[in-house]
C-alpha cells in the first residue's frame, strides 16, 4: 500500500461539505515518507484550526522525529495533486499503549487532519485514504481508533456522526476539556500547611506513578501516553511522610508548536478589552497573533482518593515553578466531572476549551465499549 494510488473523482459535484467534494479531480494518495517532512511542516504552519482562536499546530524541527517520540509508532497518509505535487491534505494514525477492561493493549489515534486552504478532498480521496489507514492495522491493535473533534465544529461533528459511505463509523464517548492557566499569575494555593510540596526523587517519583498506574487499571479505557524524557518538572505532595498525589509537567516546545494564526468573530475587534478583564481577573491572556506559545501540559496528575485538597496546591506549585522555566500557560485535560478539572475550576482562573472523544470504528464496537461512561475514561492530554 506504500505505491501511489491514483483514481478519477466523479464528473458532476452533486453535494459539498467544508472539506468533501464530490468534484472531479485527479489526485494521488499514498503513505508519507521522511521525504515529506518539510511538505507536511509547511502544511502545518500555514493551516490553522477552525475556531474564534485560529491555532497552527506545529511540529517543528521535525514531523516525523516528533512522533517517532509520542508513540508507538505511526502512519501518514498524504493527497497530493499529481500536477506538480502540491499537498492537499494529510491525515495520521499513532499506536499508543493503552488499558482496556484492565489489560495491556495497543490503541490507535487520529489525528493531524489538515487540508490545504481552498482546497476540497474529493469523496473517492477520502474512502481511498481510510482504505490505506485500514490496511496499517496490526493484529495485535484494539479494533477501533480514538480521536477528538474540537465543540465548536458543530458541522464535521454532524457530518461524522451522520456518516459518510466508505467511511468508519463514529461513536461519540464523552465530551473532553483542556484548561489553561497563566503561570505568571501569582496564586495562593500553592500555600499550604496540610500538605507537604517538593520536587519528586526515584523513591518517591515511583509512588506517584504507582498511584497513577492504579488510576489508569481503574478507569475502563486508559491512554497514558508515553513518559517523555523532557518533563521538566515532577511534583509531589505528601501528608505525615506519606505520598498522596504527583504531577509532571512535559514542555514539548523542541518538537511541537502552538502558534496563534489570527481571531474570528467579536475577538477579532475585542481582544484589547478581553485582555484588559482577564488581566484584571488573573485569567490567561489572549496572545499576539503569530507568536509562539510557551505551554506545559500537565501529565499523571493523580491522587489518593480522600486527598483531592492536594490538587489545587500542587497545581499552583507547578504554575510558580512552570513559570520560572519560561513556560507562559499549563494545560491540564479531562473528562467533566473528574475531581482534578473540578479542584483547577474551583481555584483558579482559566480559559476552558472544549472537545468530543470518538471512537472510530469499520466494525461493531465492543459491548463495554459502548457502555463507556465518561468518568470510565481517562486520555492524557499528551496524547491528544
């Protein structure tokens, strides 16, 4: 399936979706080799994610280098326009490690979606793109892919949802959200008497990964992520000489990018007056449009059940650190009702983003999958 695939769309486009036509086209599609890197850079930089904040995801220096380091391992599938070999759109699967019922699995991710500005993938591009994502499954991968869809892409949801021939199902399985705190807001909770804040050793470093990997056995499906070497912070909290909660922050800045690409809407004449309210509120400032952002994402926040005070303590200690280190926002993922996103909303002030989890699927899903609750569901925000 590595050699170029080429097809004939149909002659008359009967039907369009923001990114799906039926228009008649010649294309190629085939698997993306190191070849492609600074192709599929270049696609990166130049399209941005729909939304009010207009957000490139960059992987610079390196595409491949960075996922070579996120997972397990990984396809890209490109489509290109054979009449000089411009890029239209990319699309990858990554194979994380995963829990499922409480066994060792290997798992799939969608991501890295992006087509070119002014440009539609013809319908037969993309059943033929999902035929070539299909033909990489391993046998000893789970049946079905995660992937997310950000809230406010109301239309790829409704279509997705609605299905479309010659493409995957997908099944909704909870509503996901990432929030975002400035570090250079000086907070309070970070002071504490109850519990004791330091950075983690070996010793006690793998009590926290314990708790963590006790949390991930719990939760029906569990996607972890991969320990990165460049956390550049791991925290404890602890209470009478005991370890009751951890966290690591993971600064990815050397291999991936958040960069601001422009403002939709009411932000785009606002953003002085929002800036001037978040300032006054402590909330995270709406940045300058082209400059890169400095983000830690927070990863195996965990804590003993009973200590969910540690939370926010542990949270402000890392901001303060995060700070000094250069990083301006943390991140922190979950699903609604988890008690780490609700100690972040009670303490401090954030900017909230929301996203839908899918799972995506050719055949029937399995029983226990389908009867996943939200709070049965535990994705790193590292791996989305």
């Amino acid at each position: 399936m590595r050699g170029a695939v080429t097809s004939e769309a149909a002659r008359k486009r009967q039907r369009r979706t923001p990114e799906l036509s039926r228009g008649a086209a010649r294309y190629t599609l085939r698997l993306a080799g190191r070849g492609d890197d600074g192709s599929i850079r270049r696609l990166l930089r130049e399209r941005a994610m729909p939304g009010a904040i207009r957000l490139s995801f960059q992987r610079e220096p390196s595409y491949f280098d960075g996922l070579d380091r996120e997972c397990l391992r990984h396809d890209t599938v490109v489509v290109e326009d054979p009449h000089g070999g411009e890029l239209i759109a990319i699309g990858a699967r990554q194979v994380q490690p995963a829990l499922f019922g409480g066994d060792s699995v290997r798992l799939g991710y969608l991501s890295q979606l992006r087509v070119a500005s002014g440009r539609r993938i013809p319908l037969r591009a993309a059943r033929e793109a999902w035929a070539i994502l299909r033909s990489c499954r391993r046998e000893d991968e789970l049946p079905f892919d995660l992937t997310s869809i950000a809230s406010e892409n109301r239309e790829a949801r409704r279509l997705l949802e609605r299905g479309v021939p010659g493409q995957p199902h997908y099944h909704f399985l909870a509503p996901y959200r990432v929030h975002v705190l400035a570090t250079n807001v000086p907070n309070r909770s970070a002071r504490t008497r109850e519990f004791e804040l330091r950075n983690a050793d070996q010793a006690t470093g793998g009590e926290a990964m314990a708790l963590h990997g006790q949390a991930c056995r719990e939760a029906k499906l569990a996607v972890p992520g991969q320990p990165h070497e460049e956390s550049s912070l791991r925290l404890v909290a602890s209470r009478n000489g005991r370890i009751v909660a951890g966290l690591a922050v993971e600064d990815a800045a050397a291999r991936r990018q958040f960069v601001v690409r422009g403002y939709e809407g009411a932000l785009h004449w606002s953003r002085p007056i929002v800036n001037l309210v978040m300032w006054m509120r402590g909330a995270p400032l709406l940045p300058d449009v082209g400059r890169p952002l400095r983000t830690g994402s927070i990863s195996r926040l965990t804590c003993r059940p009973g200590s969910e005070a540690a939370i926010a303590p542990l949270v402000g200690h890392a901001a303060t650190l995060a700070r000094r280190q250069g990083i301006d926002l943390l991140l922190a993922g979950c699903v609604p009702g988890d008690p780490v996103g609700a100690a972040i909303e009670r303490t401090f002030r954030t900017r909230t983003y929301s996203s839908a989890i899918y799972a995506v699927a050719w055949e029937p899903l399995p029983p226990a999958l389908v009867r996943l609750q939200p709070h049965d569901l535990h994705v790193e925000l590292s791996v989305l």
